[in-house]
C-alpha cells in the first residue's frame, strides 16, 4: 500500500498479546512522512481505518490496528500517558473530576485503556464533536473495587 502512495520506507508488524491482540504496524518513512500522519495524526488515524479495514477483510477474529509512523503514535501515546497521569493525580489529591483538553476519538481511547487500570479512577467522555475531551474522577470509596 505504500509503494501505491509513492512512499519509500519499511514496515514491522509486532504482535501484543492481551484478551484481544494488537496488530502494531511500525512503519519507517524516508522523507514525506507528514503527509501520513497529517496535522494532530488525522491522516494516520485514517491509515489506521483503512489498513484495519483490510485486514477485518482477511481475517474474522477481533483484534485491534495500530499503525505508527516513524514513532508519532509512540511519542503521542507516551504524552497521552503523561497528561492522565497529572489528571489522575489532581483529581485524587483534591478528591475533584478534572477535565482533559478536547481531544480526537482515537485519542480518548488511549486515556480511557490507560486510567482504566486504575481502580480508584472513573474517566467519562463529555462535549460533542472537536470539544469532545475525557472527565477524570476519583472513584467513591464504595463504588471502588477492592485491590488485595
């Protein structure tokens, strides 16, 4: 598909195991590489739609696509890690629902996988279309489940 885009580069695809397995597709660009991850990684997101779109074609099982351009998504899901992590802290430490900045769809996705694991926090999407951004609250104490 990337020679059809008269893209030169590589591409590595690495299996992550889970309840539904990850296909991360890594690829590596010479030059030009923006036009494939576009402004906020739009085009990447749509890469992504594509290529998941072909393979649901081949394949019948559930998995999940990620495809990654020179580490964009790599470097994007690492600052995705560190702006909850603070959202989680000032939310625990003040015991308040702290707001993210609107964000795209995909990009919610990664927060909400990524908070997820923490038990004492709830995430909720909130707003409409491009204002669209993710609640972080702490959990009430009952509502908490136990962590042995």
């Amino acid at each position: 598909m990337l020679r059809k885009m008269d893209f030169i580069g590589t591409v590595e695809v690495i299996v992550e195991e889970g309840e539904v397995p990850t296909f991360w597709c890594a690829l590596s660009i010479d030059k030009d590489q923006h036009f494939l991850i576009g402004q906020y990684g739009v085009n990447l997101e749509a890469l992504r739609y594509v290529v998941r779109a072909l393979f649901r074609k081949r394949v019948a099982d559930r998995v999940n696509i990620a495809v990654d351009v020179n580490g964009y998504l790599r470097d994007k899901r690492e600052l995705l890690h560190r702006d909850a992590d603070k959202a989680a802290q000032e939310a625990l430490e003040n015991n308040i629902s702290v707001a993210l900045r609107p964000m795209p769809g995909y990009e919610r996705k990664i927060v909400h996988a990524y908070l997820a694991q923490n038990p004492r926090l709830s995430t909720e999407s909130v707003g409409t279309g491009a204002e669209r951004k993710i609640m972080v609250s702490p959990r009430p104490a009952a509502d908490a489940p136990e962590v042995l």
